[in-house]
C-alpha cells in the first residue's frame, strides 16, 4: 500500500503505485484537455503531484510540450531569477566495497588504482580549488568502512574548512558519502557540512538489487530511508537524485517526485536539492549496457521536474555537454560543477584512471563563468544562506515569499565580484563588472541596493565576505 508519510520505503516508493501511474500517463499521452488543465493548476507555481507530472512528462502534443518548456523557465525565474550557484566535486577516497555494475569504484575491479587522500594530500586538492575561485564543495568517497570511516570524513571536513590561501576559502562542504546511521547524521551536522547528497540511483527495488549484486549498499531499503535518517539527525539540507540510464526514465522520474513528497509530508520541507545525472562511460563501463535517455527527454524531464518542485535546486554536472547544460539552465537547472576531476586527487596530479567517470564539459572555472555571464546569468559562489543558518523551512520560506531580489540576487552579486577581483581573466572581468553594474539597479529594496554599492567600494579596496 502506498503510505507517503511511512517510514518504509517500499510504502512511500510503492512499486504498485508507479506501475499504475504508468500506465495512466500512457494512456493520456494524447489528452491535451487534461494536460492543459494541469499547466493551468501549476501556473500558481506551487508544484504538482507525481500523477499530475507524469501527465505532463508523457504528452506528445507539441504546442504543449513548448508550454511546459515556457512556464518551466517563467518558475525559474520566479524562485532562482537568474542566478547560477558554482561548486566542485572533490573526491577523496575511492575504496569501495560494493559492486554497483555502473561504477569503476565496484570492489572487483582490479584496474582501478585505488587512493586515499592523506590530510596534506586534501589540502593541497583545496589550495588548487581555492586558487581557481572555487567557494563551495561537493565531498565525494566510496563506501569502504575500513578505508574511509566516518571519523575520516570528519577529519577531512575540518582540514578543508581551515585551510585559507591567500583570498580563497572553502564555505560550504556539501557531502555525497554512502547511507549511514543517525548517529553518524548527527556527527556530519555537527561538522558544519551544508547539503547531505545521496543518489538513489533508482528506485526500482528489484533492478536496484541486481544492479548492487553485493556491498551494504544491495539493501536498497536502507539506502532509501537514509534520508530521514539524516533529516532525523539533524540535516534538514538534503539532495535527491538519481542516475537516469540505470532503469526507466518514467518509474525513476516518479519515484523522485514521490521521494520528495514524502520528506515534505513527513519532515515538513523538501529536498533542498535534486541532481539529475545520466550514465557515463567510466573505467570498465559500457553505457551501451544501459538504457541511455536522449537529449530531447531529458530536457524534458527537467522542465517537468523544475514545475513539480518549483522550491527545489537543481544541479547538473560536467557529465553533460556545454551545449545540453546551456538548453537545461534555460529550463530549471540552478546550480552546476565546473572545472570538475572525478579522479582522487585529481586537481593536483592529473590520473583518469582514478576517475569514477568520464567528463563531457571540460572547460575552465573561468570559461564557464565567462560563457554565463554571456548567456545572461549571475554566477553565483555564494553561501550565505547556510552560514546564516538559513537552511530546511527556513530557506524555503525565504524562498517562497519572493526574498530572492533582495537576498540572494545581492550574495551572488557580492561573491560574483570576489571572484573577478580575485581570480577572473581580464576578459572575464571585463564582462562581469558591466553584469554586475547592470544587475544591482535591479535590485528592488532602496536600502539593500545602496549597501549592495557600499560593498561594491569595500571589495575593490580588499574587503572580502560581505553576506545578507
């Protein structure tokens, strides 16, 4: 029975219940009525139910399609405006116990070089991610408790919060790290980190299973409570996601809205974030031996999901390609990796062999800002929210009273030109400094825009961490 506040997982992702909403959406790909009816219900920009998604998801009307893409980018605009959070990925350890059939990590592969970073080691990976401007981390191990405890982490967390070189400052660590328990929850919210990031990677139970033959992370109803155990450990910042190519779009796509719906019911706020990876080539994995989504779905998909949960950050990865992530920003992304290694140790000694996948955007820090800010975005490195104790309801609330303009429009702002002053090419400077004259006139409070100018002046003498 399907259960949205239970603590069970196969009673708040119920297989029975997507296998229906399947074959619901299939039969009303073709109902433009009830499709426009449901547009209609979510230009209130308070979200959709899964059903109500999938609806919209499967519709092959083109006029539609194009209305969906249109009020995806109109919700955008409305909750995130156009600011573009940056952040990387930093792998410190890629020890693993589990077989998962779509990672190199997987215990049984012999030809991944396996590394753990020392403290030294980590400091140096953040010193090169603080000297390319970066502000915001995504920390990234595999499950091995012997190799990679949770002491370790923890010890890890605290060396990339302390290390200050030069300008550069890690100010936020969002960590992507294998289910665990409250206890452990409790130690990583007391460490300081801001998100807790974990991937389904589908929630179908049965092709879950077979597809982590063996490793703690085969018991699939642990690994998708784990995010109530967060929550109930005191993280109310969490990240949904899961790993599109593994299993049908369709069932994986609603059993995220599902997901989500039940930390809303059960936790009273959502998931902070929801990423939406597709399968990449890696050492000793073939996508051909997975269900690829082509480009034209998965855009859709994200404009589905960014109408769904119009409070919800999206992220997209170096994964996919410049020219995919320009058309997805466009629909609902509000948060991207760039100039990311997915190898250990990969900022400071180039090894794709260590890496968990292969990359598609390869560009510079300074490249993809530049190329935002062209395209009409604020890149944004801001952290304000977190180090104000601004997250879970409190963010969402923020969120929905239409605080943006005059919170953070003026962060990204703000940390848009520590990094220009910092580390950005002449040319990127050049383009970011008129973005920036431009964008502060827009900001709609007297007494915020000015003091937004005050500490324009203080940035250019020196000043730096400036936060509303």
């Amino acid at each position: 029975m399907y259960k949205i506040d239970s603590e069970i997982a196969d009673e708040f992702i119920n297989h029975d219940e997507i296998m229906s909403t399947i074959d619901y959406m299939k039969k009303n790909k073709s109902n433009k009525l009830l499709a426009q009816n449901i547009l209609h219900k979510a230009e209130n920009f308070t979200g959709l139910n899964y059903k109500d998604a999938a609806i919209l998801l499967e519709c092959d009307d083109a006029e539609i399609n194009q209305q969906i893409f249109d009020l995806a980018g109109r919700v955008k605009k409305k909750f995130y405006g156009n600011r573009i959070v940056m952040f990387a990925p930093l792998y410190i350890s890629n020890y693993c116990v589990n077989g998962c059939v779509y990672c190199p990590y997987h215990y049984k592969n012999k030809n991944m070089p396996r590394k753990k970073l020392s403290q030294s080691e980590i400091k140096n990976e953040v010193i090169a991610l603080q000297d390319m401007g970066h502000k915001r981390l995504a920390l990234e191990t595999g499950e091995d408790p012997t190799n990679c405890p949770i002491d370790y982490v923890l010890e890890s967390i605290k060396t990339i919060y302390s290390i200050k070189h030069k300008n550069g400052a890690i100010r936020r660590i969002n960590v992507n790290i294998a289910a665990t328990t409250i206890e452990n929850y409790k130690k990583l919210h007391d460490a300081g980190i801001g998100t807790y990031i974990l991937f389904q990677e589908t929630y179908n139970k049965k092709n879950y299973e077979l597809l982590h033959p063996y490793g703690p992370k085969h018991n699939y109803n642990y690994h998708t409570e784990a995010m109530d155990r967060a929550m109930l450990g005191g993280i109310d910042d969490v990240g949904l996601g899961v790993l599109f190519g593994l299993n049908s779009y369709r069932y994986d796509f609603i059993g995220l809205l599902m997901h989500a719906a039940h930390l809303e019911k059960k936790f009273g706020v959502g998931p902070h974030t929801i990423s939406v990876p597709r399968i990449r080539p890696a050492n000793d994995i073939d996508t051909n031996d997975f269900n690829c989504v082509p480009d034209e779905i998965f855009e859709k998909i994200v404009a589905v999901l960014r109408i769904a949960v119009p409070y919800t950050g999206m992220i997209i990865s170096t994964r996919e390609s410049a020219a995919v992530r320009e058309k997805v920003l466009r629909l609902g992304i509000s948060q991207i990796s760039a100039a990311s290694s997915t190898s250990v140790g990969g900022y400071t000694e180039k090894n794709n062999e260590r890496a968990q996948f292969d990359l598609n955007d390869t560009r510079t820090l300074d490249e993809i800002v530049r190329w935002l800010l062209q395209l009409g975005y604020i890149p944004s490195f801001c952290t304000a929210c977190y180090r104000e104790n601004r997250t879970g309801d409190r963010f969402m609330n923020l969120l929905k009273a239409g605080q943006i303009a005059n919170c953070c429009q003026p962060n990204a702002l703000i940390t848009l030109k520590e990094y220009l002053e910092d580390y950005a090419s002449p040319q990127t400077k050049l383009i970011g400094e008129k973005v920036i004259r431009d964008e502060i006139q827009n900001i709609p409070n007297e007494k915020v825009r000015q003091l937004v100018q005050n500490y324009m002046t203080d940035l250019n003498n020196g000043a730096r961490d400036f936060r509303f």
